[in-house]
C-alpha cells in the first residue's frame, strides 16, 4: 500500500494513494560504493595528520600504514551543529609542496564522505575560505585552505523508474494520472509524488515498511495483466537508493502474521539483519511492559555482529520478529521503557562468548566509525538498571 502525497496542496501528507500487488524497481542490490578520492589543497598538518606524516616513508602512503581513520571538516571557530562534513575510513595517498599556497602541503586521501544517501549532495558553505579538519576525538589535526572532491551535485538515483504492478489508483492519484501527458509546469507539479510504502498481510492489516518510499513524478499507466480494471503505473524516480532485494523475503515472515520461531534471521548477513529489525519495528505491537524484576533469556548463539545482537534481544523481550531497537538510539529509546520491558529487569544472556569473540574494538566500515563492542553494550545495559547475567 502506498500512502502520502501528490503535488503541492492542501491534502493531507499521508492520504492513502493506491494498493499494488507489487513495485518493480523497488529492491535491487547495488555494487559497493567506490572510495572517493580527495585533496586537502594548501594544508597546515597538526596532531594526527602530523605525525602520520612525518613518521611514514612515502612508499608506506596509500597503504594500510597511512590510515588515518575519521576526519571532520568544519570551519574556524565554527560549533559543530553550524556545519560540518565526516570523511570516514580515510587513508592518506600523497603528500606535495602546494603550487598555490607556498609554505604548504597538498595531502591527497582517500575514503568515504559520510551520507546518508549515496545520492546526496554535499553544498559547499559560502563563508568559508579556510577549512579546520578535526580528528574523532575533536582534537585539530591541520587546516587547509580548500578542499576537493568532497562537495558535488544531488547525484542521479541508481534505479531510474519504478512501476507500481496490479495498481488500483486511489482519486489523488487518478488526478495525476489525467495529467499524466501533460508537460506544463503546472501538470508537472500534480504529478509529483511522495508516498511512503506499507506491507500488507494476509488478514489486510498493515505496517510500514521503513525507509521505503516512491518520490519522483508519476509518468504513464496502462492496463496490468495482473487483474481486470488494475492498472502498471510507472513513477520517474528523484533521488533515493533502493532496498536490499533481501526484503521481500524477510517481509514473507510476517505476511500470516508473526515469524513462527526465534533466529529466523541467523542466517542473514549485516544488512539483511539490521533490515530485519527495521521490519520488526514496522510490524511493532503495542503492548504493555512486562514487569519490572522480569527475567529475559537471550539466545546469543549468532550475535556475531551488532545487528544480531539487536535482533536477538528484540526476540529476548517481545519473542519472535520482536523489536527492541535498530541502532544505538533506538535500543536507548527501548531501554526507557513502553517498547516491552521496563527497568529494572534481569537479562540471561547465554552463549555469551560468542558476542565477546567478535564485538570487539575497531574500525567497523560498515558503520563507517568505531566499531560496538560487547563491553560497551554492558555497560549501556547496566547503566539503565538492566542485571546481565552471563552464560
């Protein structure tokens, strides 16, 4: 089910817009995103940077000798919060007198800039001319006076177009359709869409599928061989990576109503787990808290990975497909109270070696930061009255 908006009206924001069997172009696997390559042009090094650089010969450049982890870009004397670009999992490249600032470096890296879409854009600010670059410890590690290949355009989305399959149009959506050959600026804007996506069971209830969306222009429509009076309506895409096509698989699990037993999950890799609790919490129930002082048995078996251990205890405490968080501010949010559980409660944690084997400390590239360890989730635990009993 899609539900949302069409043009710039009145309507409301999430008025329901069509029920489709299914959406092509919705889920597709994606190569892993390239390394991106950057120059810090007339760079003053300090602290990190500094001693990266003088401690290493030019050969070790550009290999895993030369990482230097996270940097921040901001602006002198500027907070945090008023603007600032991550680079993550940088590596240092090169190094070279500057050609425009004498006295200077140019420092060539490679990484990642942080996004929370591979399709961002990253805007320059216009009052900057000078750019002081910060370590994850906040700790200054140079300065320079520009900076390449960090800003760049809204990118375009890897997926051009999906198409709603089996589709029966709601009025808005109909309304857009009549316009749909349209091209005055006018049309053009009845035709933008916005709509956030929601499974449907078996038994017709609904849940939101999380961080799943059609945004873009609705382009065309014709009749669907899925059903007499449905309709394949095709949707121009903005800019919005796709989902996993591991979802559609997860999302079965729920579709007669709860998954059936614990670890269903298990056999996932990292992203396919951490969608899993993303459908966990799309499918929440309400209901009560257990008591406080309730004892919760955790099955630690395949918590090799952070995500596994947010799966597991969100089975822990609300059973199987149960939600407990998804990230560290969700599982703080949930350690609160009202998502199953209260403090102070007790946790069994059994099988707990196999978390201490493998979340340790690190650089964690799929998170692009430091790496959760098994300590620091104790310590998170404890820190909300929760008794961790460890087996």
């Amino acid at each position: 089910m899609l539900s949302g908006s069409i043009g710039f009206d009145d309507s409301s924001d999430d008025a329901p817009l069509a029920l489709c069997a299914d959406i092509e172009g919705l889920f597709a696997d994606l190569p892993p995103r390239p390394r991106e390559r950057f120059t810090l042009v007339g760079c003053t090094p300090a602290g990190a940077l500094a001693h990266l650089l003088d401690r290493l010969p030019a050969e070790a450049l550009g290999t895993d000798r030369a990482w230097l982890g996270n940097i921040s870009l901001t602006a002198p004397g500027a907070p945090p919060y008023r603007w600032g670009e991550d680079l993550c999992d940088v590596v240092v490249h090169a190094r070279r007198p500057s050609t425009t600032m004498p006295g200077t470096v140019d420092v060539d890296l490679a990484g990642f800039v942080w996004l929370m879409d591979r399709t961002d854009a990253v805007v320059r600010p216009g009052d900057v001319d000078e750019f002081v670059l910060l370590g994850e410890d906040g700790v200054a590690c140079g300065t320079c006076g520009d900076v390449t290949g960090v800003f760049r355009e809204q990118a375009t989305t890897p997926v051009l177009q999906v198409k709603l399959l089996g589709c029966r149009p709601e009025p808005a959506l109909l309304a857009a359709l009549e316009v749909s050959g349209q091209s005055s600026k006018a049309n053009l804007r009845r035709r933008l869409i916005s709509g956030e996506i929601h499974a449907v069971a078996d038994d017709g209830s609904t849940a939101q599928l999380i961080g799943a969306a059609v945004s873009g222009t609705v382009n065309a429509a014709g009749p669907s061989r899925l059903g007499e009076g449905l309709l394949d309506v095709t949707v121009d895409l903005g800019t919005r990576e796709p989902l996993p096509t591991g979802i559609p698989e997860i999302l079965e699990h729920w579709r007669t109503g709860r998954p059936s037993r614990r670890n269903l999950w298990a056999g996932y890799d990292r992203e396919l787990r951490h969608q899993w609790a993303g459908v966990a919490l799309g499918h929440r129930l309400s209901a009560p808290d257990g008591q406080p002082g309730t004892t919760y048995d955790l099955d630690g078996r395949f918590v090799t990975d952070v995500e596994g251990f947010y799966c597991a205890i969100g089975e822990a405490i609300n059973g199987p497909g149960g939600y407990f968080g998804w990230n560290l501010d969700a599982l703080e949010d949930c350690l609160r109270g009202k998502f199953g559980a209260r403090p102070p409660f007790h946790l069994a944690w059994h099988d707990s070696a196999v978390a201490r084997d493998h979340l340790v400390a690190g650089y964690d590239r799929r998170r692009l930061g430091p790496a959760i360890t098994f300590e620091y989730l104790l310590d998170m635990l404890r820190e909300h009255r929760i008794e961790v009993d460890l087996r």
